[in-house]
C-alpha cells in the first residue's frame, strides 16, 4: 500500500512508537489505480533525522493522510526536535502543539508547519511556523525556513536559536558576552540549505531585551542592567542599549556592533553617552587595556566631581591592542583635580577634554584654579618617535 518512492524515507526514519485507532480507507479509481487514506492516533511517536527531515521525539496527535498528502495535528510534551545539520543540539520541548503538513509532488517534497506554539527551556512561548522543501533531484539541495515570534525569553536562549554553522567565533562571543537578563517579546528567522557544506544563507534574531548584563570583552567593564534592542544578522550583532550602568556612570544611546571583516579579522565597535562620576570615567584609562594606548599618562589622575561623555570605541578581537581606535570627549566639572605624579592639585576645574588615538589627549579653554590662583589650560600632546 505504501508507494515504492516513500520506501527509503521509511527505512531512513526508522519510525517507533505505537498508533492507536488506526484505519485504512481503500478506493477504487476509474483508471484501476486505487486511492489509500491513511489515519489513526499517533501515541509516542519518534523518528529518525533523514536526509533534510528533522528528527523528531515522543510526539502525540492525530494522523491523516494519502499517497500525495498529509497531515499531523499534535501536542504533547517532553518532545525533541533535532535538524543536526544545523544545529549542535536538539530542541527539547517542554510543551507543544501545532500542525505539520506534506506535500509529495512530482519535483519536491514540501513539509509546512503552521500554528505552533511550543515552550523551551528558558523561552515561554515561541509561535509561529516553519517549511521544508525536500527536492526529488539529488543535485538540488534541501532548504529549511523557520519564521517564529518569541514571548518571555532569557537572553541566554540564544544559544538554542543561533545554529552552529553561523561560525565558531560568534556563538562563543554570544554565550560568553550575553548573561543575565530577559527579553520580553523577539522574532527569529532563518532560511537555510539543509547541505552539510552549505553556509547559512539568512538568519536574524531580534530581542527587545530588559536588565541584561553583558560582558562583551575580557579586562573591559562589564555592561549592568541593559535596556534596549538586539539584532543578530548572519554573523553581525546590532545592539541599541537605551540605558545601563558601567563603569563611568549611566550608558544612554549606546550602540554596540560585533563585526567579522572579509580577512576574518573582528572588531567591536561601541559608541555612547555616559555621566556620572568624574573618577570612574578616568578609570577607562587606568583600568583597561586603554592604560597600556595612553602609556599609563594618566595613572596618577585623582579627580572628584561630575562628567559627562560621549565615547567612540573600535576594539580589534583578533589583533593587537595597539590596533584599538578611540575618541573620548567628556564634559568635566571636578572641584578637585590632583595629578600625583606631579604633586598638584588643581581645584574647580571645568571644560572639555579629549582623547583621540590619533592625536592623543587635548584641550582647549579649560579653566581651573592653582595655587588660589585662576587659571586657563591648553593640552596638547606629542607623539615620540
């Protein structure tokens, strides 16, 4: 009764597990052939992953279908689904359902999921739908679409959305920089060969993310309690933090950008605005490879009072600290400036200092008092060979 086409397909699943009321319609057609309907109780079915269909694990529904067509309605829970070409892990379901329909034409085979709503470990709900097309022609390649809306997600759930052919270099970023915190709504897409070999062709993540801590880099201050937007676009990360806390005082309109140029080399570039104190914004420059750029310049800076500064930072991840690009304006109102190493203390000190990789630290215009005495202060500074 089975076509001779679907024989391997069968043999490849290796399907297991019990279906219950189980019944077989048989009609005769004008032209001799005869029409099968197949449909019954799916109890604990599992499969095998073949070729581009995912394995699958413990699944309950209801089964109908023909010679060219069909469908599963389920729920259950404490389900797997697995698509090893593409990711490192299965998914393991806590609670599912939705619909999964197939197609068997003449060119393709086309799977079409429709109204899931399913819940993971860490992701309260993820709704939505996916495809596969499974073509006849063996030099063709296989092709998976997923298209899901996420509620109540931990930000660490990234590691179970973001699959593994989207390289090495990225996914260890992602678990080692995304820590605590919580998205409350994201969408996920992903269009994909289901080839070994193939690359992915587009993946986006979006999060709309809530105190979220991120640790985007070794020996640099760690973000606290981020608020705001994060993209992940194939092997890009966008991030729009509208406020968080570091060391500095409070990030507002920060943007954050993971980048692999095309000599495999990656950059993180970081911009935004920060006030606070006056002391710990320094401390970008005492604390952090920043200290070895300005050749320990200004270790000796002691400062109290109030900042205000808008910070630029391309970071280089795959090649030396010297490679870093900086530019640092802050807006400074300090009632007590002492440089140590030279033993003064300069008091009420107001203005604009800059620091630039290119053209070192500067100013123009600041004022201060010294010795009781109102002053004006230029900083310039010179590079020796």
């Amino acid at each position: 009764m089975i076509p001779e086409s679907f024989t391997p397909f069968l043999e490849g699943l290796n399907p297991r597990g019990q279906v219950n009321n189980f019944s077989v319609v048989l009609q005769n057609k004008d032209d001799e052939d005869i029409d099968i309907t197949l449909a019954g109780e799916l109890n604990g079915i599992s499969i095998d992953a073949y070729g581009a269909i995912p394995a699958i694990k413990n699944v309950y529904g209801v089964l109908a279908a023909n010679q060219t067509s069909g469908r599963v309605q389920f729920s259950s829970q404490d389900m797997q689904l697995y698509f090893p070409d593409i990711y490192q892990d299965p998914f393991e379901i806590l609670n599912g359902s939705g619909q999964v329909d197939w197609v068997i034409g003449e060119d393709e085979i086309h799977l079409l999921g429709d109204g899931l709503n399913i819940e993971l470990s860490g992701v309260e709900a993820i709704k939505g739908g996916f495809q596969v097309w499974l073509p006849q022609d063996d030099t063709l390649e296989s092709a998976l679409e997923l298209n899901l809306s996420l509620d109540g997600a931990m930000v660490s759930a990234q590691h179970k959305l973001v699959p593994k052919i989207v390289g090495k270099d990225l996914t260890d970023w992602l678990d080692t920089s995304l820590q605590n915190g919580q998205a409350q709504s994201g969408q996920f897409y992903l269009y994909s060969s289901l080839s070994p070999e193939q690359a992915i062709s587009n993946l986006e993540l979006y999060l709309d993310v809530n105190d979220v801590d991120i640790s985007y880099l070794p020996q640099w201050p760690s973000i606290k309690q981020a608020s705001g937007k994060l993209l992940i676009s194939n092997e890009d990360v966008y991030g729009q933090i509208d406020k968080a806390i570091t060391l500095g005082g409070n990030l507002t309109n920060a943007q954050v950008l993971y980048h692999i140029d095309d000599n495999d080399l990656g950059y993180l570039w970081i911009n935004a605005l920060a006030d606070g104190s006056a002391s710990e914004m320094f401390s970008y420059f005492q604390q952090t490879p920043l200290q070895e750029v300005v050749d320990g310049t200004m270790d000796g800076w002691q400062l109290e009072g109030k900042q205000q500064t808008s910070l630029a930072l391309k970071v280089p991840l795959d090649s030396p600290i010297d490679d870093i690009r900086v530019e640092v304006q802050t807006q400074l109102q300090a009632p007590r400036f002492n440089i140590t190493d030279v033993d003064l203390v300069f008091e009420n000190t107001n203005g604009v200092i800059q620091y630039r990789t290119s053209k070192g630290l500067s100013s123009t215009g600041l004022t201060s008092n010294l010795w009781g005495q109102g002053i004006e202060v230029d900083i310039t500074s010179q590079y020796l060979n």
